[in-house]
C-alpha cells in the first residue's frame, strides 16, 4: 500500500545563471518523487553569505518568492554581496525539505541590457519584458 507524502526535494544543485549587481536567474530540476500527487509550486529561499573579499557569514535563509514552474528571477540583489539559494518542492499533502544550496554567487557584473529585458519576473501570467518590448501593447510598466 502506498500513502500519499510531500515531495522529495527538488533533485541536484540550483544552478544560477545571467548574474548582474541586482538580480540572477535561478534554474532547478524537478523532484525525484512527487510523493504520489503532482507538484504545485516551488518555494525558493535565499541567503546572504557576506561582502565580496570578507569572510563568508552564514546570514539566515529568507523566502523570496514562490513559483510554479522550475525556474525564477531573484531580485534585489545587493551588488556585491555574496548569496546562496536552495528550493523546495510542494503538492497538496506539503513542502519537501529544501534541495541543494546553489554555490554562492556575487551580485556583481555589468547591466548587460538584452539578458535583463530577457528574464521573466514571474513566469506564469506575467508578461517579460522582451515580449511588452516587442509589441504594441499599451500596458503600462511600474
């Protein structure tokens, strides 16, 4: 007989990508186990481990966000801070324990002006950017 459990966490390291002084992107890979019901959302955490040339400090981990699919923008990022993120997987009988840590990363880099018009804020009923630049849509932008 089997019963019904949350998620396993999300399987291998987060792997962070398009980093700038401000924001990156996080991607993951999904559960190894569902836990016999299908994953929800994702709930992702972040932590700042400390300035670039100080001793790394394990700062507390914060939630940043929720998602509904493997993968999300981490914003306000502090240029020159040092971070780590990690995610958890969640059906409807809980949330997993959180997967890997990522390797920590620096809030550092140029705006490059094409990667951030690329990246999605929140990648299930948001518009990104590219596509509002693209188009002829009269939607204001905050």
């Amino acid at each position: 007989m089997v019963f019904p459990d949350c998620p396993s966490p999300p399987s291998g390291v987060i792997k962070v990508s398009k980093v700038t002084p401000t924001s990156c992107q996080l991607d993951w890979d999904a559960p190894a186990d569902d836990g016999g019901s299908p994953v929800t959302s994702y709930v992702v955490e972040r932590r700042c481990c400390g300035s670039e040339g100080e001793a790394e400090g394990a700062g507390q981990w914060q939630t940043i966000g929720r998602s509904y699919v493997r993968h999300m923008v981490a914003w306000e990022l502090v240029a020159g801070q040092q971070y780590q993120f990690r995610v958890s997987a969640e059906n409807m009988y809980g949330i997993s324990v959180t997967g890997q840590e990522s390797d920590v990363v620096i809030a550092s880099g140029a705006v490059d002006q094409d990667a951030s018009s690329e990246m999605n804020y929140d990648s299930l009923g948001a518009f990104s950017a590219d596509v509002l630049r693209n188009s002829n849509s009269q939607i204001p932008l905050r």
